[in-house]
C-alpha cells in the first residue's frame, strides 16, 4: 500500500524578493497617499481664501451684490418646491454653523 497524503488547502512560501517588493510597493502606496493629502489640504486652503477673498469682494460693491442677490433668487426660484426646502436648509445650516 501507498501512503497517500491529502493535498492542504493553502499552502504558504516564503520568498524574500516576493516580501522585499511587497513592502516596497506598500512604501511607495503610503508616500503617494501622504503627498496626495498634504496636497489636498494646500488645495482646500487655497480654496478657502479664495472664497473669502471674492465674497468679501462681492459684499464691498453695491452693483455686484445687487446683481449676485438677483442671481440667488433667480435660481431659487428655477427650483422645484422640494429642491427649494432643501437648499433653503442647507444654507441655514451653513449660516449657523458660522455663527458658532
């Protein structure tokens, strides 16, 4: 008789260059995703001033602001009842949670 063995379900190599281009590959995963955010927070902050900048602008001309209110009410008024609630909401939202 022959002794028969059962093939295992999962079977583990060990191959040092197999682990050394893993982690390598990890390494280069995780300094793109660090430089990815970092850029992403430089680009929110420029966003941001940006932001500023032209709403104070907008807020410093009478004929601007009239005509950016205009353009407020116009669009609100292109909505639908349920898309007008729902915007509405969202800028009370927004206006308290600069009040805080």
């Amino acid at each position: 008789m022959t002794d028969q063995t059962k093939a295992s379900f999962i079977s583990f190599k060990f191959d040092v260059m197999t682990f050394l281009a893993l982690c390598g590959a990890m390494y280069l995963a995780y300094t793109a995703h660090t430089a990815n955010m970092e850029n992403t927070a430089k680009l929110s902050a420029l966003l941001t001033k940006y932001e500023h900048t032209l709403d104070a602008a907008i807020a410093g001309d009478d004929v601007t602001l009239k005509r950016y209110r205009n353009n407020i009410k116009k669009t609100l008024d292109s909505l639908s009842p349920k898309e007008r609630e729902l915007m509405l909401a969202l800028l009370k939202v927004e206006r308290e949670g600069k009040a805080d």
